[in-house]
C-alpha cells in the first residue's frame, strides 16, 4: 500500500492538477445546483437550533407557512443578507481578523479594493539515508543422518540490508489581505509551516523541489463597504430602481450573490487542495479526516418567518462589536519528538470570535419578519456552536508540527462553514424567488407560456383598442370584387406546442393604390401594379429559454382556381424586389417557412457603434440604413385569369366559366411559355 501510494505521488504535476480540477468542477456542480429537499433538511436542522436560542414563545417557520406581504420578501432578503454578512465576519474573526485589522481594511476598502488570498509553498529536500536489517521469518528444516539414529532439526533466517532514503518535506501556507496591488504591506490573517518526512526505497525524489501554488484570491471589498464605521450591517435594497424586479432580481442582491459565489468558491479551492494534494503526503495517519465537518454547527442564514407576530415598530439599535479571545487546550508533542520518546505536554490555541454587527433595518406593523434582536441570539449560537466542535476537533488532532494538525483542522472547518454560509445565502434568495413564482402560479392556475401571454395579449388589445384598430389575423380571400375566392393567403404562427393559429397584425390597408409599384423579371422587362395594399406589423412574445416561433406563409386556392404568389422584399416607396414566384392551382397547399432574421434596436445600434472609429460608424449606419430600407418582406398576389383576358383581348369575365378553355391555357403558357 505504501509504495502504490508513493508511486501516485510520483504522478505528473499536471495529472494531479487535472484530477483537481475535475474534482472541484463536481463539486461546484454539485453546490450550485438547487435541491428542494435538501434545502428543507438545512432549514429544519437549522430550526431546531434557533429555537434553542430564540425565546420560547417564538416559532420561526418557512414563508410558505406564514401569511405575510409582497414587502416583507424584500425585508426577508434584507435580514438574510444581514445575517450572512455578520455569519461572514465572525467566521473572519475566527480566521484572524482582529478590531485593529478590521478597522485597517475598512480604511483600504474607502479607495481601494482588498483582496483576501491564500498562498502555499511546498519544498522537498533530501535529508539522510538509512540503513537497516530486515530479518525474515525463521524456516526450521529436519534433516535425518544414515549413521545415527533419529532426525536433527536446523533452523535458519535471511536477514536483508535495507537503505531507506529520507526526505524532508516541507509546506507552508497563509491567508493575508491586501490593498489594491500593494502585496508587501499585507495584513496577516493565520500562516503555519508544517514539515513531514517521506521516506521511500529509491533515491527519486518523491515530490518536486520547490512548487508554489498559484494564490487563490477572493475580493472582499463588498464585504468591508456593507460594515460602517461602528461595526453596524447596513444593507438595503432601492425599490425605487427600474433595475428593481423581485426581492431577488435587483441590483443589490446581484451584487450579494455575486460576492458570496466568489467567496464559495474560493472556499473551495482551499478545501480541495488540502483534502486533494496535502493531506495524502501525510500517509499514513490515525487521524479521522471525515470528522472535519460542519455538522452541529449552527447556519445563521435561515429564510424564516415568525408564525405568530405581533404589532411592532421596531428598529435595531447600534450594537458595538468586540473581539473575544479563547483558549482551547489541545495535545501537542514537544519539539516533534512525541514519536521517539512518547512525551507530551499540553499548549494552547486561540480561538478569535467577534460579536454581532448591528443590523439595521425596520419592520412595520404586524410584520412577520423575525425582529433584528433576534438576530443576536441566532449569531451568538453560532459562535458557541464553533468553538464547540473546534474544541472536539482539538481532542482528536494534535499540534505536532506535521502536515495534518488541529490549526489546519480547524482552518478546514471555517473554510466549510463559511462555505455553508455562501450556499446558505444562495439557496435562501433563490428560495424566496422560486416561492413567489410559485405562488403566481397558483394564483393564475397555470404555467403562463408565450402562447398564453399572446393569448392574454389579444384580450388586452380587444379591450384597448377599436374593432377597426386592433389587431387582427393575417388571413386575405384571393378574390375578384364580385366574385367567389379563388384561395386564401395567411400567415401562420406555430410556438412549441407545434399548434398552428393565424398571426395577429396590425393593419394599415388602402384599397387602391395612386402610384404604381414595378419589379423586373428580366433585363428588359418590368412590370407595374397597383391594386390593394395592405401594410402590417406584429409584435411576437418569447420567454428566456424558449425557441423563436415558426412564421409559415400559406397559400391555398380552390378546384379550377390559381393565382401567382411572388415573395421578395420592399426596395423603396415604388420597388417590389422579387425573390421567388410560384403559380399555386388547383387545391394547391403551399407551406413556405419564413427565416426571421432581428436587427439591433435603435438603442443597441448606438451602444454598438459608440466606440468604433468614425469611418466604422459611417459604415454601420449606411449598412443599417440598406437593413431599414430593403428587408421589408413582401407578398404580391397576381390572380391569372384577369391577365388572360387583357393578354387575349377577351372580354371581361369571359374566361369565368369557360373553366376547360382557362385549363388548356394555362397548360399552353406553363409547358411551353407561349409568349
């Protein structure tokens, strides 16, 4: 087993950093994903611990559970980010972050930005060889003689001369803060050196000489610029911004969530390169790896409601923050020598915890919303709750001076638990979200889809607009005045449900045209038009993550009937730009699927070419111009029969029901285009 572990060891650096790697993406994966049932898990567990520090006569509950107002979401939201704030800084507090350290990196944090980073440095040297004798298990042998009675039994050992090479390993990392680019004048949060020896049957080198980690980094200015000056929690959300949607969709908590995802994953990285790349040098051991976890230990982030409030104006009150030190006693060797001779004595780690940060923040009357003192027992239950378990965790790892001891074990579980912080966070806004979602979904019955927001947009517009103004569905007969149809021109809509209906347009029409319109067929010919023109517009709906919809224009003509369809575009005031023209006869179902292509708004169209060079611009406009004027999609409808009579001199009408002679016409000018 030992040697398959040193022969892993001796993997290339870039495998172990792709098995990293692949490791921390899991597990990122794993975390940002949003699990209803383990969610409520955290939250019960996370109950039942507030309420052994909450007054007896309150009983938190989900918001699900409490009947309470659109407002007190965004009170919730605020009182989250509060607690996840102060959960942040006492875990700080605990890593090393002292009041004259607080008040240094709040002094950085007014014009700078800070930036917490933790740095690793491993060295690997070639200490000593070691010789030693490895004597085999005794082999006794009977051997009989011919001369003399009996047998004699002789015993015999190999014994092997063994030369073990020893190497001293050597790992030292810190977490420190600093401003802007100043790295020199960092403010030190923890650091250790730990030194382990490797010993292996070659003289290779079981790790490389030196390897300096890359720094994981994490900007905490957010952090810093939500404390004020007299250690308060100020965070409040503008619902006077447009920005403004929901307690969840806002400016503020965007920038919440965003710091706290930086923050888990910086987490992490941490946890990960310990558990990962440093803690197997350190082979083997009897130390219990698993028991560093954040079980017992108390979330303040909880999404509660009070399920029987009572009327109250209430706004907290400044609460000056302090540093408390503690000791705990844990077992350490003296000078690294526990191993030869067994001796221990007992030192002390200090244990740092600040209390609460203010929180400020009102609560109307006959609020739900868990009252900001609340939130100090809820704070000082976690604090209690850390040094609870780092005080088993002292029991179980000694302070030796190797690799795997109580400091790391106890950095380990503030990693955790500030991770814990950071997904507690999360979770707990993307909750109120996806409970305000829900609860419109049960308000209106039903998933609203784009169809059903067209649907209740046609209503709208019924009610809004004049029967003659609304909008109305693209569907035209072909049809002579005074005469039956001769088919039906329409533009149809088809969205996921692959149902298809006819689009809704708004409608300018002029019954004759004063200008003609031409398009050319050929270098030599145009032709000019005039007759109805109807010009449209429409306003098609989609939500995020839903494909565009199908537009199909759709040509149908009757037994006997035809007409020609000609698609292209709109080239100017009296140009008709042809792209394609199909004769559609007799019960002819024609189905052309439209290629809608978006153009950038007005607005998106100066923000784009806002920082282009002025010939660029020049260009974009023209280009843009030539968009505007020549995508206009065009149909033009050209009925047959009419243009027979005029080309043969008939009379009108008179090819009306001389439904045989039209037939072999036809026939006459498709197969053999006489002119």
């Amino acid at each position: 087993a030992r040697e398959s572990e040193r022969e892993r060891e001796r993997e290339p650096e870039s495998q172990r950093e792709s098995q990293r790697e692949r490791f921390c993406e899991l597990e990122g994966r794993m975390t940002e994903a949003y699990n209803d049932l383990e969610f409520r898990n955290r939250v019960e567990k996370g109950l039942e611990q507030a309420k052994r520090a909450l007054h007896i006569a309150k009983k938190p509950k989900l918001p699900e559970d409490v009947h309470h107002d659109y407002k007190d979401k965004f009170l919730l939201a605020e009182q989250l980010s509060c607690l996840a704030i102060s959960g942040g800084l006492n875990t700080l507090s605990t890593l090393g972050l002292t009041d004259d350290k607080m008040a240094q990196l709040q002094g950085w944090a007014d014009q700078h930005t800070v930036t917490l980073r933790f740095h690793a440095e491993e060295r690997c040297t070639f200490d000593r060889e070691e010789k030693r004798k490895v004597e085999s298990a005794k082999h006794v042998t009977e051997v009989s003689h011919s001369f003399l009675p009996g047998k004699s039994k002789i015993s015999s050992k190999t014994v092997t001369k063994v030369t073990d090479y020893i190497w001293k390993f050597e790992v030292q990392h810190s977490i420190v803060a600093y401003k802007g680019v100043d790295e020199k004048n960092a403010v030190v949060f923890q650091g250790r050196q730990g030194v382990y020896e490797i010993k292996t049957s070659t003289k290779t080198a079981p790790r490389k000489d030196v390897v300096i980690r890359p720094h994981l980094e994490v900007d905490i200015t957010w952090l810093l610029n939500s404390i004020q000056d007299d250690l308060n929690v100020g965070f409040l959300i503008n619902r006077e911004k447009e920005s403004c949607h929901t307690p969840r969709r806002n400016d503020q908590v965007n920038e919440a969530l965003n710091f706290f995802a930086e923050f888990r994953t910086w987490c992490n990285h941490i946890h990960n390169y310990f558990i990962v790349t440093l803690f197997p040098v350190q082979s083997p051991h009897n130390f219990d790896l698993h028991s560093i976890n954040t079980d017992g230990v108390m979330n303040p982030v909880l999404p509660v409601f009070e399920a029987e409030g009572k009327g109250r104006e209430f706004q907290m009150k400044s609460v000056q923050g302090s540093i408390r030190d503690e000791e705990v006693e844990v077992e350490c060797d003296e000078a690294g020598k526990a191993e030869e001779d067994g001796s221990s004595s007992t030192a002390c780690v200090t244990l740092r915890s600040s209390v609460l940060c203010g929180i400020e923040f009102m609560i109307s009357d006959e609020s739900p919303v868990l009252p900001a003192d609340y939130a100090n027992p809820i704070l000082e239950e976690q604090k209690r709750s850390i040094r609870e378990k780092m005080r088993e965790l002292a029991k179980m790892f000694k302070l030796d001076g190797k690799i795997i001891t109580v400091v790391e074990a106890h950095l380990l579980l503030l990693i955790l638990h500030a991770r814990d912080i950071c997904n507690g966070y999360i979770h707990s806004i993307n909750y109120i979200e996806d409970l305000l979602r829900r609860q419109l979904v049960q308000a209106v019955g039903k998933e609203v889809n784009a169809a059903d927001f067209a649907d209740y947009m046609n209503f709208h517009h019924r009610k809004l607009y004049q029967h003659d103004l609304g909008p109305s569905p693209f569907c035209y007969a072909v049809r002579r005045p005074g005469h039956y149809p001769e088919g039906i021109l329409s533009l149809t809509k088809s969205g996921d449900g692959g149902l298809s209906e006819p689009l809704q347009t708004f409608t300018r029409s002029m019954e004759e045209a004063t200008h003609p319109m031409s398009f050319s067929i050929n270098a030599a010919t145009k032709l000019f038009f005039r007759g109805e023109r109807h010009l449209h517009a429409c306003m098609l709906h989609k939500f995020s993550g839903m494909a565009e919809p199908t537009i199909t224009l759709e040509g149908r003509t009757r037994q006997f009937s035809s007409f020609i369809l000609v698609v292209g575009s709109i080239g100017g005031v009296d140009l008709f730009l042809p792209k394609a023209a199909m004769i559609v006869q007799n019960k002819d179902h024609l189905k052309i699927p439209l290629l809608l292509e978006q153009i950038p708004t007005a607005k998106e169209f100066r923000d784009a070419i806002q920082s282009l060079s002025p010939e660029q611009q020049r260009f974009a406009k023209a280009y843009r111009a030539m968009q505007l004027e020549s995508t206009l999609f065009g149909v033009l409808v050209i009925q047959i029969k009419p243009q027979l009579e005029v080309l043969l001199k008939l009379p009108h009408d008179s090819l009306t029901k001389e439904i045989k002679l039209t037939q072999q016409l036809m026939s006459l000018f498709v197969e053999y285009q006489i002119p």
